[in-house]
C-alpha cells in the first residue's frame, strides 16, 4: 500500500512542478504497478453518500478512475465535477 501512496505523490508532484523531476521516478513503473494492483476499499460512508447523492439527483461514477491514475470517490467526467 505504500508504494501506491507513493505513486499518487508521484502525480500530484508532476501536476504542480512539472519542471522538476520527481526523486523517486526512477520507480515509476513499480509505483504504477503497486498502484494498479490496489483495489479501492470505500467505506460504508461513502457508499451511503453516493447513495444519497443518487436521490438527490446527482449521478455519477462511483470510485472513478481518471486518465492519469488518480482515482476519485464519485465523479461526474462529463462535468469534471468529483466529491473525494
């Protein structure tokens, strides 16, 4: 679970310093794996929200996972609109 945090690091490093050259990216490729093997766990929270969510009106994706990896609570891509 570590290295997939990491990798989430890794993104949010690349978005706001694009310039820079992340200290770990060398691991790249594992971190991506690491990532990409982590099932996403919501909690009973958010479950109920979306459920919410889907009475009020508002549907959307659950757990959605965005081109660059980040993966979102519930989102609507259409809008670009997301609830973490």
């Amino acid at each position: 679970e570590q290295l997939s945090q990491l990798y989430l690091v890794s993104l949010h490093f690349q978005l706001e310093f694009p310039d820079h050259n992340f200290p770990l990216a060398h691991m790249q490729s594992e971190l991506l794996t690491a990532f990409n093997r982590q099932e996403p766990r919501p909690s009973q929270l958010q479950h109920n929200v979306a459920a919410a969510l889907h009475r009020i009106g508002w549907n959307h994706s659950f757990e959605y996972a965005t081109l660059e990896g980040i993966s979102l609570d519930m989102a609507q891509p259409d809008t670009k609109s997301a609830i973490e």
